[in-house]
DNA sequence: TCTGGGGTCCTAGGACCC
DNA sequence: TCTGGGGTCCTAGGACCC
C-alpha cells in the first residue's frame, strides 16, 4: 500500500493531470490581530505588543488625544504599557517580539506584565480582524475556491482539483496564495499540504512564521510520528496526560496500540479515530458551508459579584446579555428554543442551565424570562465571576420549522 | 496575582412512547 | 410481580478548538 502510493505520489510531477491525489491545504494566519494592529500601527513594528484585556476606558483615548495624526503618526511614547497592568484579561495573541520574553495567547496579563513589562497592550478590536479574515478568504477562494472556514484566521482548501494544485505536492500554489495574500494585505501566514485535514493542519506548523510544509502520505513515519500526541488536533491536555499515564509520548508509539486497546481505554468512538490519527489516516472531507448550532453571550466580571449584594447590577448585566443575543440572533437571522445560562463561581467551577421552550425566538424579553427561570435552579451562595446566556437549536427565521416564517407557509398550513 | 469569549461535539441518564 | 428493547428528546457536564 505504501509503496502505491509512493508510486503515485512521484508521478504526480510527471503526469500532473493523470494523477490527481487528494491534496488538501490548512493555512493558519501568522499572529493574525497583532499583526492586523501592527498594519493599523507600523511604528510598533519589532516592539513586543500583546492584544488582549477586558475592554478598558482608554482604550478610544488613542485616537482622541492625537486627532491631528493618523494612527501611523503617533508617537510609541503614548502606547499604554503592560506595566503596572492590574486586573483580569489574558493575552489573545502576542507579536512574534513579544514572544521571546515568554508571553502568549492565554497568559494572564499580570503575569505577563512581570515578564515583560515594556511590552505595549492593545485592546482587541474584532471589527477590524473580520474585515482582514473576510478579505484574505477572498483571495484564498479567487485562487482555490472549495474552502472550508476555521475560524477567524484560518482555513482548509481542497487543492486536489486546482490548475497547479499538484505540483511538487502542493508547494507551488501554497507559494502563490501566501505571495498575493501578502501582496494585497501585508499579512504573512503559514500552510502545510498533505492528503488530509489531519496532516495538513500540523504540517501548517512545521515552518512558522510564513511558512510552507509538505507532507507526503509515505512520510507519515518520518515526519509524523515523532511529534508529541498532543500535536493532533483533538488530543488536548486531558487525552494527553491519560495517554502519558500509558508512557504514550509521540504519535509513533501511540501508532503501536493496538485497535482494541485503544478502544478499550477511550472507548468505541475515541479509540478507533485515535488508531486511525496515529496512522495519519482521515477520509473527512471539507465542510464548505455550515449552520450555526448556538448563539451566545458571556462576560467576566471585573471583580466577583454576589448574587445578594450584588443583586442591582448582576440583573443588569443578565438583561444585557439576554439583549445582545437577540441582536445576534436577529441581526443573523435565526431564532431559537433552547435557552441556557452559564454561571463560573469564584473557585472557576462552572455551571449550566437550560430550558427548551414551546416555540422558536428572538425575542430580548422572553430569553430574559426563560434565563431567569434557569438562574433560579442554580445554587447562588458563593460568589460569580462570570454570567452567560446561550440560545441553541437554532433554526433559520426564514425555515418553517422556525414557526415564524413568511404567510405562504402559514397559508399552506392551513390549507392542508 | 490565576485562568477571555466565542463555539462544536460527545456522553450519559432520565422521561416518555411504541 | 417481573420483565423487554428501541428511539427520541431533554438536560448537565466536559473536552476541545480558535
């Protein structure tokens, strides 16, 4: 079998258009926000900036102290720094600058300040990163156009049947996307191409910043195996530490369990996708379009809240939450029928709660309901630190299932 | 001095129905 | 009094990802 598909693999730049094995890309954005804010602001080019934070009252001062400049024109000097930084927030991503004094996405700004305090922080700014991720997808589908969306920076694009897409693995037009992606925003990023999701999505590692990976399906032992489990995406730090507690380390010696066993600790499901990722196996194919599940809102308090003490501004911040999920909802177009909330208590233990209502909604005022009901089956004697709301079995306003749609369908209801 | 804000999917138990 | 399965929906929690 390996040697087939050796075989094919090697013919494929002698015969590109006879041999078109399934090449599939993941192309991860480098740093994505920092480096959308360094575009915003290129004089903190090579200076350590991290984003992250809750949203603070200086974050608009910027602008308002320097309305004669641009953004480009202002002086490093009046960048806040994260030293002296109190308070909650962890850091959503952190210049490649940054990096080298040991700071990173999910590190506690305080902690972070200690590491590196001269470090510049910027809010997050989600507007602008949508406006970025909506425009590199538009070259990544001008060039390639079966994408299936990761996220804000990051995509799988089939280039199995793309002119070029076969040569040298792939190579060829991964250095095509990444040059006119960066042409035409200035952003670098990095893209592995192997014969699946699973393989492409760690070969995107293997060369970054601004790099390209090939992975080959006879490579799988050579450049595969030796990496740590925790490197396939689904092994996270649970699966990982069970798996050590075995003395299963890489992928290779995970790729010696036997089937059964596997199963046998993870069970049917778990097992069987671990033995087939250890061998670099995954028939998945691209979802290139897909419906939301859920909808939801949550906040961290700036500091914990009791639900007596704190009683006035807890119901506010609840009824605001219940508002901005039926704007998504609305401003999105879907309505839906179960209502949830989420509480995190002080010690981090987290709850939930939920309700299935009668009929499909959007409204602000009977999410509110139906959320306060929820939060009355929770015990409220310790202290929070964060309240969210969710709506889930969401179905389109516009279907009829939604019960909402338009007079045709209620016509032809009630003819039938 | 802990640990953001969105999401998805899976599991497992109980209710309820056939 | 004891005894079935199978299917679906609902709820709570947890792992994981970006």
């Amino acid at each position: 079998m390996k040697q087939k598909l050796f075989a094919l693999s090697s013919c494929n730049d002698l015969f590109p258009f006879l041999c078109m094995i399934r090449r599939i890309a993941h192309l991860d954005m480098d740093a994505f926000y920092a480096s959308v804010e360094l575009l915003r602001y290129p004089q903190l080019k090579d200076l350590p900036v991290v984003i992250g934070g809750a949203r603070r009252a200086e974050d608009e001062t910027l602008r308002q102290t320097y309305p004669g400049h641009t953004l480009a024109d202002i002086p490093r000097d009046a960048f806040p720094r994260l030293q002296g930084y109190t308070g909650r927030g962890v850091i959503t991503t952190a210049t490649y600058a940054a990096r080298q004094f040991g700071v990173g996405s999910a590190l506690g700004l305080m902690k972070a300040a200690k590491l590196c305090p001269q470090a510049i922080l910027l809010p997050v700014d989600f507007d602008e990163y949508r406006k970025y991720s909506l425009a590199f997808k538009a070259i990544i589908r001008d060039i390639a156009p079966v994408i299936e969306n990761r996220g804000v920076d990051e995509v799988y694009i089939d280039f199995t049947d793309v002119p070029g897409g076969q040569r040298e693995g792939g190579r060829v037009l991964a250095r095509l996307i990444q040059k006119t992606i960066f042409e035409q925003t200035g952003l670098t990023c990095s893209v592995g191409v192997a014969p699946n999701k699973l393989l492409a999505k760690m070969a995107s590692e293997f060369n970054k910043p601004n790099g390209i990976a090939v992975v080959l399906a006879h490579e799988v032992s050579s450049k595969i195996w030796p990496l740590a489990c925790r490197k396939i995406n689904g092994i996270g730090p649970k699966s990982d530490e069970k798996l050590k507690s075995f003395g299963i380390e890489t992928i290779g010696e995970l790729a010696t369990k036997e089937r059964a066993w596997l199963i046998n600790h993870f069970g049917p499901k778990t097992g069987a996708w671990m033995h087939d990722a250890a061998q670099g196996q995954d028939d998945r194919p691209l979802v290139t379009a897909s419906e939301p599940v859920s909808i939801s809102r949550e906040t961290t308090f700036e500091r914990d809240l009791h639900a007596v003490r704190d009683k006035v501004e807890l119901g506010a911040l609840f009824t605001h939450l219940c508002r901005k999920v039926a704007e998504d909802l609305q401003r999105q177009g879907y309505v839906g029928k179960t209502i949830g909330i989420k509480l995190r208590y002080d010690d981090f233990k987290s709850v939930t709660r939920d309700q299935t209502l009668d009929a499909y909604t959007d409204d602000a005022c009977t999410i509110r309901h139906a959320a306060g009901l929820c939060l009355k089956r929770v015990p409220l004697d310790q202290r929070l630190r964060l309240l969210g709301v969710r709506v889930g079995s969401l179905v389109r306003r516009d279907s009829p299932e939604s019960g909402l749609s338009d007079r045709l369908t209620l016509f032809d209801r009630q003819t039938n």
